[in-house]
C-alpha cells in the first residue's frame, strides 16, 4: 500500500506509509536516524537511534547500546514537520521509503516541511 507525503509543497508517492529521516547532526557530526509513519492527518514517530550522543542529542530514557547506536521506541504524533535546511551538514536530510532515498535540504535555503498529503 503506498502513502503520499508533502514535503515542501510537493507530493511524494511512498512505496508504503512507514518511511525514515537521516542526518548528520551539524555539531556533532554523527548519524542519527529517525523512524516515521504518514497517517491519514498527522505524522508518527515510532523510533530513533542515533551514533553516538553529544549536545542536543542525548538518546531518550529507556535507549539501549548496540552495534555503536543508541536506539529507542517512542510514539509521537505531530500534524506537520519542519526540517531545517541550514547547509551546515554537508548533505541535508535523506528521506527513505522502502523503495528510495531523496535528498531534502542540501544547502541553505527555506525550511522544509513534511506532511501527509490532503484528502
């Protein structure tokens, strides 16, 4: 079953509704990946797990050590998501279904902003 996903005033068609936001956090410089799922009017986040910790990034309670990753489960619903496009990173924001990876913010500019697709 495929999702629609607005991101940035233009719909992108996902091989399903669960998709996944990887970055290299800017300070830092390590990964952290974020779990996602597109709902009929909101966005759920269901995980994360991030290489390391450090400022701004500390794993949430309950997180477990493995492989080198702090990984946690978490249930969080939000309408809409803001993602920054500062340039500081280097590669912006990758935004992975089971099928692809884009790239989202790769240099500076507006934000971008994810959100399911209108009825």
């Amino acid at each position: 079953m495929s999702s629609c996903l607005m991101a940035g005033g233009i719909a992108l068609a996902l091989a399903g509704p669960a998709f996944q936001l990887r970055w290299t956090h800017s300070v830092e410089k390590v990964e952290w990946v974020e779990d996602w799922r597109v709902e009929p009017s909101a966005l759920r986040l269901t995980g994360a797990r991030v290489k390391g910790s450090g400022a701004g990034m500390e794993p949430a309670e309950g997180a477990v050590l493995k492989d080198g990753w702090w990984i946690w489960a978490t249930d969080r619903q939000v309408a809409s998501l803001t993602l920054a496009a500062s340039g500081a990173t280097g590669a912006g924001w990758q935004l992975c279904d089971a099928a692809s990876c884009r790239s989202l913010g790769e240099s500076a500019g507006a934000p971008v902003t994810l959100a399911p697709c209108p009825p």
